[in-house]
C-alpha cells in the first residue's frame, strides 16, 4: 500500500473529496483517523465487506418492498376476484329467474295466441254461416 501511496500525487486525485486525497496520499486528518487506517492491515478489506453489507442490506431492502407491493397488488386482485364471483353468481341467478319468466311467457303467449286463433276460426264459421243459411234457405222454399 505504501508504494501506492508514494507514487500519487496531488493532480492525481483533484477530482476527489478531501477525505479520499487524504486518504490516496497517506496524509493524516485533523482527527488521527488516517494513522488508524494506514496501521490497520485490514483496512481495506474492511472497507469492501462493509460495502458489500450495505449493497446486500440495500438489495434485501429494494426485494423486501417489492415483496410487500406484490403482497398488496395479490390482496387487491383477491379483492377484485371476489366481487367478480359474486357478480357471476348474481348474474346466474338473474339468468335462471329471467329463463323461467321467459318460459312462463311463452307458455302463456302460446295460449293467447290459440284461443285468438279458435276466435278467428269461430268467426269465419260465423260469417259464413251468416252468409250461407240464408241462401240456402231461400233456395231450398223455391225447390
């Protein structure tokens, strides 16, 4: 690491904030930490297997809130299948009383329109009755 360090210089790392200068060019903090962090062997290691932590807190928590809004949208399509079913049985038994009222309708219209038809046929036989019997009986006294 110290070889690193002794090769870096100062237009090297502009784009950086203070702390990664200081800490890119072994320069001590105000506070000692960087002493701390140059001693420290493991340092570095440190460092990544606490960023790999946080990138798997992070991933658990983005997977956790998907979780949760696919938890919530399941419940909601529950919801919706619910009403859906009892519209689906509501339309059923609106199906069955509208089928039995259309046959009940039948059966009666079936019946009107018979008896209009044995009026119709009585009237024919009544009309041509009318008709008829005279002229027959006018025919039949000059025979």
């Amino acid at each position: 690491m110290s070889r690193f360090k002794k090769h870096l210089e100062t237009t090297d790392v502009r784009g950086s904030s203070s702390s990664e200068r200081s800490n890119l060019l072994g320069v001590d903090s105000d506070d000692g930490e960087g002493a701390q962090r140059d001693e420290h062997p493991f340092g570095y290691e440190q460092r990544n297997e606490t960023s790999k932590f946080s990138k798997v807190q992070k991933q658990i928590h983005e997977v956790t809130g998907v979780m949760k809004d696919n938890i919530t949208k399941v419940l909601q399509r529950g919801d919706r299948l619910e009403d859906l079913q009892d519209k689906s049985e509501s339309l059923a038994d609106t199906a069955s009383s509208f089928q039995s009222r259309a046959t009940s309708l039948r059966r009666t219209m079936w019946w009107n329109n018979l008896k209009v038809k044995i009026a119709l046929g009585l009237l024919v036989i009544g009309v041509l009755l009318i008709i008829f019997v005279p002229i027959i009986v006018k025919y039949s006294k000059k025979n």
